[in-house]
C-alpha cells in the first residue's frame, strides 16, 4: 500500500495554533493529514509490527511539516505514507495486489481507479491493461463519516471501527512518533 496525501496550509499556521506545536502535533504532517491514510492501511491490513519514520522541515515553522512512514504488518504486507503541509494540494491511496493495483485519488475522494495485472508475458515495452475508472461525483467523506456515527447512535450499535483497532491505531502513532525521534526502527507496543 503507498498512500499520499499533500497540502499546502502549514505556511498559513498560526505559531499559537496547536498544530504548529510539536509537542502537540507529534509526528510532522502526519499528525494534519496523514493519520487518515493510517487508519485505512491497519483496515486494510491489520495490525502493524513495526515501524520507521523520517521528518522534515521545509517551511520556516516550529514543527516538521513533511513525513515519511514506513509501516511492515503482521500479515506480510508493507504500506508507505507519504505526508506534507509544505507543497501543493493532492491525495492518493493505492492497494497493490496479485490480480491488480485500486487507487482512490484526488483530494474529493471521487475517482476510483482499478489496473489488472497483465494476463501474458509481454512481447515489447511492458504496458498495463487498460485502467478501469469509477467516477463518484458529489461523495463527501466527512459527510458519509458522520452519517454511519449518527446511525450507530440512533441505532444503538458499534461504530464499524472496533475500539481495538482505534487502540492499535494510537500505538501505531505512538511508535512513529518515537521512530521520527529516534531514527530507528520500532516495534508497535499492544494496548
């Protein structure tokens, strides 16, 4: 999995906001944008193992605003999360597989594109299938969000999310964290 997800609002942070804080935005851009993308790779994934980290600074602020993740989980598959509030805005997330690659892309989540492996050898310069695009026009994430939060409430049900994997989530962060501080590789501790 290799995510992406880029703004350019770092340069437009108070230095009271919290999040031009370090010590409360841990982890650079991860901790602005770059969280979701994590959520998504441990639903898709499961639990992670362990991690590496690397932060930078590009804009003149307080805090990192550029982070690399790498993440191994426990199943085998690695993921990679490439955040940053210092550069234009864009979004990608991008499931690798035996049968294909699906990307859901552009910053209004609207555009969902499927690649099929190639089903023969090539016999020139190697070219994938024709890709498979799914538009969704008018999707709004935060709006869906909080709609299935709502109906859980009315409804008396959990949220989709168990608690357990927004528990594992926040060690997952805790150990990038110290992984961004360390420059080391670091086991995710369980809750």
């Amino acid at each position: 999995m290799v995510a992406q997800h880029t703004t350019s609002t770092g340069q437009f942070i108070a230095p009271d906001n919290w999040r031009a804080a370090p010590e409360e935005a841990p982890g650079g851009a991860l901790t602005a944008v770059g969280v979701h993308a994590l959520d998504h790779m441990i639903e898709f994934a499961g639990r992670v193992r362990d991690v590496r980290c690397v932060t930078a600074r590009n804009i003149p602020g307080p805090s990192d605003d550029t982070t690399t993740v790498m993440l191994r989980f426990d199943g085998g598959a690695t993921g990679l999360i490439f955040c940053s509030v210092a550069t234009a805005t864009s979004f990608s997330f991008t499931l690798y597989g035996s049968k294909g690659l699906a990307e859901i892309s552009r910053p209004n989540l609207q555009t969902l594109r499927f690649v099929p492996t190639s089903k023969q050898a090539p016999t020139g310069p190697v070219t994938a299938p024709p890709d498979e695009i799914s538009e969704h026009p008018g999707f709004n994430m935060l709006n869906a969000e909080l709609t299935e939060f709502a109906r859980a409430i009315r409804e008396c049900r959990s949220y989709p999310v168990p608690v357990d994997e927004v528990l594992h989530g926040m060690s997952v962060f805790d150990a990038i964290v110290q992984a961004a501080r360390s420059n080391e590789i670091v086991a995710v501790r369980a809750r």
